[in-house]
C-alpha cells in the first residue's frame, strides 16, 4: 500500500513492456519487491485531484489499456516432457 492505495495487479507486465524495463524477465519484475516509487502504482496519488477509488478505477483503465498496447509475451511450453 502507498499513500493509501492498495491496487491488485495481475502481473501482465505491460506497464514494464510500454517502457522498455530492462527488469522485466518474461511478463515479471525481477526487482518488484525493491522495485523504485515510480513503478508503485499509489506513488502518484494525489487526494487533492481525485479521490483514491477514481485513482484506482483511472489506473485499471490504463492497464487494460497498456494490456491491449503490449500484450503479455507468450509463455513457451515444453510438450515432450
């Protein structure tokens, strides 16, 4: 949780893939537990412009956004095993 906002992401690394994070192995972050303040999604809140659900219900529109922009990469499956 940051500045009181606590957003579940689901790991699809596009925000990662929209700028090119050299952190980003496969669609996870290597570094998501140090990871900067930039990368946390309540970093930027400010309850003087919105409130913390409207910031909540911008930033899921933006990834299914970013989603659609950069897609998760493929996940390469091993059938012979």
């Amino acid at each position: 949780m940051v500045n009181g906002i606590k957003f579940d992401c689901w790991g699809c690394g596009a925000c990662c893939r929209a700028i090119a994070c050299t952190f980003l192995d496969g669609n996870r972050c290597r570094i998501y537990a140090k990871r900067p303040d930039i990368c946390r999604v309540g970093y930027s809140f400010d309850p003087e412009v919105m409130t913390a659900q409207q910031y909540l219900d911008l930033t899921r529109d933006v990834c299914k956004q970013l989603e659609e922009l950069y897609p998760p990469k493929a996940t390469v499956v091993d059938c012979r095993s």
